[in-house]
C-alpha cells in the first residue's frame, strides 16, 4: 500500500502526503513513527518521548519507547500508515486523543460497492452500540461508525494506581475510492468521554481536509477487509509514581 509521510507543514497545520493523498493535521499533534523502517522505530520513540516529555530523564524516555514500541508494531502490521495523538490541558484537566489513517488495498472478492453499500456492510457487522452513518466529506461520500468499547487500564498508567475499566468512544471513516480496489480509512479513539463533542469536531475537521489526487471523484470503491482494532496509544505514564509534566496543549492550540 501507499505509504502516509509527514510532510512540509505551514505555520498553522501540518500536511500529510501519499501519492494518492493529502489531508492536514492540527500543528499540536504528536506522530507516532509507523512511517519509519524497523530499524529506526526505536531511535525515533525516543525523539518522540523527549518531545512528550520535555524535562524527563533518559530512563524515562526509555520506559516510554518500549512502552509504545509494541503498539508501533501492531498498527504497521495492520497497515497504519499515520497515527498521532494530541495532549490536552483543559483547566488542569489532561485529555488526549488518538488518530490513525490507513490506505486498505487487495480487497479479495472485488466487489465494487458505493458509500451508501459500505454502510449496509458495516450494519450488517453487528454490535447494538454501533452507530452507522453516511456522510458527505471534501472528497465525497463516506461512511461514518460510532462505537464505544471498555478497555482495562493497567494499574501503572492510572492515576490511582490501580486497574481501571474505562469507557472508549471511538469514531471510523471509510472513504471509498473510485475505479481502484482501495479505501480510505480514518479513525479516532478517546478514553475522555467527557471532551467527546471537542474531539468528534477535531476530527471532522482532519477528515474534511482529505484530498484525492487522481483527479476523480471517490464514489465507487471495493469493501476490503477491515484490519483488526489497533489500541489507541495516547501517551502512557511511565515514571513509577514520579509526576514528569507532559508536553500538554491548550485548545487553541490543537485547532491551530
């Protein structure tokens, strides 16, 4: 598949680039490098954890890449092609969400199927919380779901210091392209219920900045596969109780 690099970004976004496509991102959003060879993950979690965690120790940092080092892992095996995540201080408040865009190809019975197809798939999946939706984006027509799902945190990234269940809302776009056998897939995660409406809204923009280079309209498209869920990786305390301040953003700087 095409593969999502970080590109030149302005003064106020940044821009994401494919051969096929382009979309842009608030200037505030930390990437995780699932663009990067095997062989320079670690060094760039690292960079990563020294920008998260601007006054942390090498220990620190360290703990952080290997933390991240295995979710890494497992959205390039499932053919992520960008992922970033965005800290948020809401009056003292930390908050975070997770974004993640893939281009999916090779679907297996090449059937060619419109937005309004892709929804009827997606309800037929199942799931009595799942809310399907057909919207219209910049690139054209696309396929909204609402999940929520219960994920356990472990004890060493909770605040209490003890396993918590929490609730995950999640949102996915399914953007079907024209002629060839590919889909556009987008999807946020949250475990901050309460900055649901702040994040539904930073992400409909993300998704409205998607653009198609090839000159048509996506309105055809095959269903592929969908790959399985990849754990949303927001950034982890590490630090065995020790509080070490994270790179948190205000509002107006994470919608530019």
């Amino acid at each position: 598949m095409d593969t999502m690099l970080p590109g030149d970004g302005s003064a106020d976004t940044t821009v994401v680039a494919t051969p096929r496509l382009t979309f842009r991102v608030p200037p505030a959003f930390f990437e995780l490098p699932v663009y990067e060879t095997e062989e320079q993950v670690g060094q760039a979690l690292i960079e990563l954890a020294q920008d998260v965690y601007p006054e942390g120790t090498p220990e620190l940092w360290f703990q952080y890449a290997a933390t991240q080092l295995p979710v890494v892992a497992e959205m390039m095996e499932a053919g992520v092609s960008y992922a970033g995540f965005c800290l948020l201080d809401l009056d003292g408040r930390r908050s975070t969400a997770t974004v993640t865009g893939a281009l999916l190809e090779s679907v297996p019975d090449g059937r060619k199927m419109t937005a309004a197809s892709v929804a009827a798939e997606l309800v037929g999946l199942g799931g009595e919380e799942a809310q399907v939706e057909t919207v219209w984006l910049t690139a054209g027509e696309a396929v909204v779901r609402f999940t929520a799902d219960v994920t356990t945190l472990p004890a060493e990234v909770t605040d209490s210091g003890r396993p918590e269940d929490v609730e995950v809302g999640k949102i996915a776009v399914f953007l079907p392209l024209r002629r060839e056998a590919e889909m556009v897939l987008f999807e946020l995660s949250t475990p901050c219920m309460q900055d649901w409406d702040l994040y539904s809204d930073l992400f409909f923009n993300i998704v409205n900045t998607i653009e198609v280079n090839d000159g048509e309209s996506p309105v055809e498209a095959l269903v592929p596969q969908q790959p399985e869920d990849v754990p949303p990786s927001g950034p982890a305390d590490t630090t065995n109780g020790v509080q070490v301040p994270l790179q948190a953003q205000s509002v107006r700087d994470v919608f530019g």
